[in-house]
C-alpha cells in the first residue's frame, strides 16, 4: 500500500476555509498535514478575522510545523536590526523551499500543495515530480467527488458572505 500524500497549505486556503468555517476540511483525506512556518507566521501574526481561528485550529489539530530557511533568515534579519522591509512573496519562497526539499528528502512521497486560485494562475513554481499543485476549488471538488463533502460552492458561498474575497480565477481553467 502507498503511502498518503502529505497536505502543505498556503496562507490563502487556509485564511478562505477559516472564513467558510471548514478548516477540518484539510483533515477529510487523512493525510498528513504540515504547516511550513512562513505561512503560519503570515496568518497569524496581525490580528485579522481569521487569525485567531488559524492558531487555534493549528493548536488543537497539532498540525506538524515545517521549519524553512527562508523564515529563519527573515527572522535573523529582523533580530538585529538589517532587515529591508522586504516581506512579499517569503510564503511562496518558504513554500518553494519545502516543494525543493520534499523532492530531495522524501522522493518516494507525495507532496499536495494547496494554494488560493488567483496564486495559482501566476505562480510560476518549480513543482517536483513527486509534488501536486492544486488549487483551493479543486481541493473542494476534490473532496466532494469523494463523498467528504456535501458541496464545494457552499463552502465557497459561506466564505464569500464571511467577507473573504475568493478569486474569481478558475484553475485549471474551465
């Protein structure tokens, strides 16, 4: 039997599942999920609709933290003191960073990256051969073709009337 795949989510899906009210969604596959520590920083470190929810989800779930170099220099950089500014775009680096490292150190795994829709369609990653790359909305679907949930438009429709602003790009496209 082949082993499960191992879920690694961006900020986005994380932030619009919390919005819907649906972060044990992550859990429907029962796949291992880690967190790579940039994106947990990025959705919790401001207070936000949605910050609270995440650190609590991650407490309670013991969502496995995945360490990056990335985060680990910003986070030098910030202790003393010769830090840009520069923040964009470290969650995609941190996220690169665990897509390169997968490959190399668990070749035999799966790893399925989840990403917000509109990320998706610019995002122009280096996936491994043993890395998936999916969108939120095909998670959704994904999960309701298997009979884990009941509609993938509800959850998105709950997370647009939470306030979330769920891209309107499809990927793939239809």
């Amino acid at each position: 039997m082949s082993e499960p795949a191992t879920l690694l989510p961006d900020a986005g899906p994380l932030i619009t599942l919390a919005y819907a009210d649906a972060l044990d969604l992550l859990c429907k596959p029962s796949w291992p999920i880690v967190l790579v520590d940039r994106v947990l920083h990025e959705v919790t470190r401001n207070q936000t609709p949605t910050s609270e929810k995440l650190a609590r989800w991650v407490e309670s779930s013991k969502v496995a933290i995945g360490a990056t170099r990335t985060f680990r220099h910003y986070q030098q950089t910030l202790a003393a003191g010769t830090a840009t500014g520069r923040q964009s775009n470290l969650g995609e680096l941190a996220i690169q960073e665990t897509m390169n490292d997968f490959a190399l150190d668990q070749p035999q795994k799966t790893g399925v990256f989840l990403f917000e829709d509109h990320k998706i369609a610019r995002a122009s990653f280096f996936v491994p051969d043993n890395c998936r790359k999916i969108s939120t909305r095909a998670f959704l679907l994904f999960l309701e073709q298997k009979g884990w949930l009941e509609s993938a438009a509800e959850i998105e429709r709950r997370a647009i009337q939470a306030g979330r602003s769920f891209s309107r790009l499809r990927f793939p496209p239809e």
